[in-house]
C-alpha cells in the first residue's frame, strides 16, 4: 500500500459498507506516475476502465479527487497530468476503476471522498465546488446518450 493512500482507503471502506453486499468490491489502484506518462493505458489497463482519480503532489498531499463517468479514466487523467491549477504540478494520479454496470455510483463516491477529506484534514482541495458541475455534466452526457 502507498503511504499517500491510507486516508482514502479507509474512506472508500466506509463508503463501500454503505453500499449493497453485491456491488463490486472498490478498490484504489496506482495510476499514472505525472514523470513516466508515455503509453497510459498500457502502463495501466484499469484507465480504460470509468472512475474516480486522485492528484496527490510530490508530498503525497492529495490535491484534487476527480471523476470520469461515461468515458474512459485515461480521456481525463491526460488533460490532468500536465496542468499547474493545483499550485504545482501533479506527481502522482491513482485511480478507482469501475464495472460499467455500477457507473452511476462514480459521482457519489467523488463527492463523499471530497467532503470527507476536506472535512477530516481542513484541506482546501481544488474542486470542491466543481463537483458539482461534473455532476451536472455526467447528467447531461447520460441523457444525451439514452436519447440518441
């Protein structure tokens, strides 16, 4: 287990008992390490996968807790690995794949794992607010794509 993760997995247990026995078993994988980013997916087959994605920098702080509803984990950790709105740039990106089947608990678990760790640590992560709006999205790309 990596040291950066020990808050989040106790969370994600918290949550995962809240759920219903026969959901899928959560699980916090490593992703992406921001210095090594070539070939993604082969690196990490679960980016292929729905998610959550966790920043942590270079301290192993987390920085950001994002989602990927109805598209692959890898489309969001690309724009992800090389932007500076964190106050520095992203070291490490690990990831919560999901079984499409159980995609609709993503917004739920980003939103949970935001107002916990902001709760617990007084850590003003990034997108605490823009939650929100990515749920909003997710929304809207669901409707978009059952109409179609």
């Amino acid at each position: 287990m990596q040291a950066r993760w020990t808050q989040v997995i106790r969370l994600l247990q918290d949550f995962q008992a809240l759920l219903a026995p026969e959901v899928m078993q959560l699980k916090l994988e490593r992703g992406v390490d921001c210095l090594s980013t070539d070939r993604l997916t082969q690196k990490c087959p679960a980016l292929k996968r729905e998610g959550v994605y966790l920043i942590f920098d270079e301290n192993e702080k987390l920085v950001y807790i994002g989602s990927a509803a109805n598209q692959p984990l890898v489309k969001r950790v690309r724009n992800q690995i090389f932007t500076t709105r964190f106050g520095t740039q992203p070291r490490w990106i690990d990831i919560i794949p999901f079984d499409s089947r159980w995609s609709f608990f993503i917004p739920a678990l980003e939103l949970y794992l935001i107002r916990k760790v902001v709760k617990e640590s007084g850590s003003a992560l990034v997108n605490k607010i823009g939650t929100f709006a990515g749920l909003i999205e997710w929304l809207i790309e669901s409707e978009e794509q059952g109409s179609g």
